[in-house]
C-alpha cells in the first residue's frame, strides 16, 4: 500500500456536515439542488447565496468555454477551506493514476488540502486506505470507482462522520452512499471499440475477452455485444484479471488461453493496465500468429504500444473531467449546500465534457504527447470558480 502524505486538516464545524450526511442519505432519488442551509458554515458568519445551475444551455456561449464556466458560476462568496482524501483504487494503473493527478491539480488550485492513500489493486486494502484517510481527519473523500461493497464499512463510517464521499473514473453500481458519480458512459465506450474491433474483421471471427468485477466493466461487455452479433464475432472465452496482478497476471493468462484458443484474432482487455501484460503474451508469438488487442483509455504506456505495434486501439475518453467534477460539486455542496447532479456526465452551461474517441496507429499522438481531451475542462472550471469564489489562491 502506498505512503499517505500529511497535511494539515481543517475540519469544519459538525454542524455544518449535517448536511453533507442529509445529502449523502438522499442523494440517489434527490433532484440537483437545494435550498442552503442558514446553518452552514461558508467561509464567513454567511453560507453562500443562491445554487449553480449545470444544466441549462446558455445559447452562445457553449463554444467559449471560459464564458461558459463564468456564466455556470453561482453568485460570489468565499470557499470554506477543507481538506480532501483521496482512496484510490491502484494507482500503477495510468488511468488511476490520471483521475487522482486531476483531482489533485484540481483541489490543490483551489487551495485545499489533498491527502491520498493507493489500496495498490487489493480490495482488502481498500478499507484500510478509506480508515486510514478518515482518522487523518479529512473533510471529503474522493475515489476512482471503487464498487460499494469494497469499502461498505468505510463508506458507513464517513456517513456517520459526515463526510461526503464522490466518485468518478467508472460507473458504480449499486449506489447508496457516493453522493455522486461522474464517469465515461462504459457501456458506449464498448460499443466505439467493438465497432472499430469489427471494422477490422469484416468477415468476422473469435474473441477472447478480460472482465472485471464492477459495474463498468459488465458495461464494456454490454457494449461488446450489442455490436459483435451482426458482426459475426464470437467470444469463445472469457475470465476475470486478478487486481492485485494485473501485468504478470494477465501475460501469464494471455498466453495459456492462446494456447487453448489458438485461432483467436482478437485479445479484449477491459482494465487499461492489464493491456501491458497481454501486449508481452502476444509479443512472444510469431508475427503471423499475433491477434489484435483493443483494450480501454489511452494513457501513456498504451500510446507507445500503440506507437510500437503492441496495442491495436484503445477507446479513449478524457477521465480527468471527472475529477475536476467531482471537486466543483464538493465546493457547491460545502459552499451552498447545493446537492450534485445525479447524472454520469451532467452538461454545464451547455459544455459536454463526455467525449469518446478512438485511438490508433493512425491518430495517437507521440510517446509522452497527451491525447488532448476535445474539450478544455480546466479552462471551464477555473473561469467558473473564480467568478465565484472569492478567495481561491490562484485567481487574479
């Protein structure tokens, strides 16, 4: 399990967190916002005034997005300064490592103070990590779509403690204590890969396919198969990726399936990380012999397989939307009381920051270049917290 590195937590009064627990307690079935409590602490004697309002358009301005995350603002006052915990997942996975460094970034610009602890894949460390967080004192939790049942008693606690916890990174289900999730639409991310898998064998063919226990990973395969039937592709088999193993592991299971299903022409890999693994099992075979391998988001190790021949494509969408999310529906929630959006990708003033991608051999960026998200999220939610904060460290 990774090191924590302290900081100073600044707990808000609990009185003020009653509401965090009253929201978190109803956020599955609540509508997008409230009416603040007079209680509430805000910075000041005064909470804020007024809610934010995501996910109206306003016409014109969708194409700029700081006029656009400065029209989404709500009206000013100062942000309570608190400190986040961040439970993270497996933070050697790049995707991982990219939601956390976003929401890092993000609450770290806003002035607050950011603690993480990475459960490195194993699900009996999750708690640990989530317990660990909680008796630094951290005021919110943030993690990267970790199922409930992982961390059910950490989850209790924080209710209990009044500290609201939010996910993003993947689509979680059940839901009854994330007081909000933002995430890629997993099963249409399967469903761009599936498509471009099938574009590659007209004629059809055999799959093998990786899974995962979690509500996004099921939804990659829903997409999958909502396409490989007119396709004419068949899974012939499938298994589940060992989280606390996910390179070596899955190199070692690639290559005995191979051996079972030698006339497979395609590996379907569904957690990014494991993509590495599959990558050296197919390497180790002639070049005649290799099947495809499509796995899921681009980060920087499969764009230089991608570069190297190693990947064949990955479905891309940029994750660290996600995180920037989840801290601005902290900062309604502390600031006004306002609950978030209960929606995967909710559109702010217009802006869908949702975007899926394919990326291949014809359009990934160099080794070590980004794929650049289509739209600017950070430009959008530093406009909108500056127009309403009023004393954020980095605003002018």
């Amino acid at each position: 399990m990774g090191s924590i590195h302290r900081r100073s937590a600044t707990r808000v009064a609990a009185g003020f967190f009653a509401l965090g627990l009253a929201v978190a307690a109803s956020a599955v079935t609540a509508s997008a916002t409230t009416t603040p409590d007079d209680s509430a602490a805000g910075g000041g004697d005064e909470p804020c005034a007024g809610t934010t309002d995501n996910s109206t358009a306003t016409d014109g301005s969708a194409d700029d997005v700081v006029a656009a995350g400065e029209g989404a603002a709500g009206p000013e006052c100062e942000l309570p300064q608190l400190t986040v915990g961040y439970l993270q997942w497996v933070y050697a996975d790049e995707a991982g490592k990219r939601i956390e460094d976003a929401a890092r970034k993000a609450v770290e610009w806003a002035g607050w103070g950011f603690e993480s602890c990475d459960a490195a894949g194993d699900p009996a460390q999750m708690p640990v990590c989530g317990n660990q967080l909680l008796d630094m004192g951290v005021d919110l939790i943030m993690t990267d779509g970790i199922p409930e049942e992982f961390v059910t008693d950490v989850l209790e606690r924080a209710a209990a403690e009044g500290v609201p916890v939010i996910s993003g990174g993947g689509e979680v289900e059940p839901r009854n204590f994330y007081i909000a999730s933002f995430a890629s639409d997993d099963t249409d991310l399967g469903v761009q890969l599936a498509t471009w898998l099938s574009e590659q064998l007209p004629d059809g063919g055999e799959i093998i396919v990786q899974t995962f226990p979690a509500a996004w990973s099921v939804n990659r395969v829903t997409g999958l198969e909502s396409v490989i039937g007119d396709a004419g592709i068949e899974v012939v088999n499938t298994w589940e990726a060992d989280p606390t193993n996910m390179v070596d592991g899955t190199s070692a299971d690639v290559t005995t399936k191979l051996q079972q299903f030698a006339d497979v022409d395609a590996v379907w890999i569904n957690f990014s990380v494991a993509s590495i693994g599959a990558a050296q099992a197919i390497g180790a075979l002639p070049e005649e012999d290799q099947p495809l391998l499509v796995t899921f988001y681009a980060n920087p190790a499969t764009v230089a397989d991608i570069n190297a021949g190693r990947v064949d494509a990955a479905v891309d969408e940029s994750l660290e939307w996600q995180s920037w999310a989840g801290v601005d529906a902290l900062m309604q929630l502390v600031a006004r009381g306002q609950e978030p959006s209960q929606e995967r990708a909710p559109t702010y003033n217009g802006v869908n920051f949702s975007v899926r991608q394919i990326i291949d051999a014809e359009n990934a960026p160099a080794d070590g270049e980004p794929v650049l998200s289509p739209v600017d999220y950070e430009a959008f939610f530093t406009a909108k917290w500056c127009t309403e904060f009023t004393n954020l460290p980095n605003c002018g």
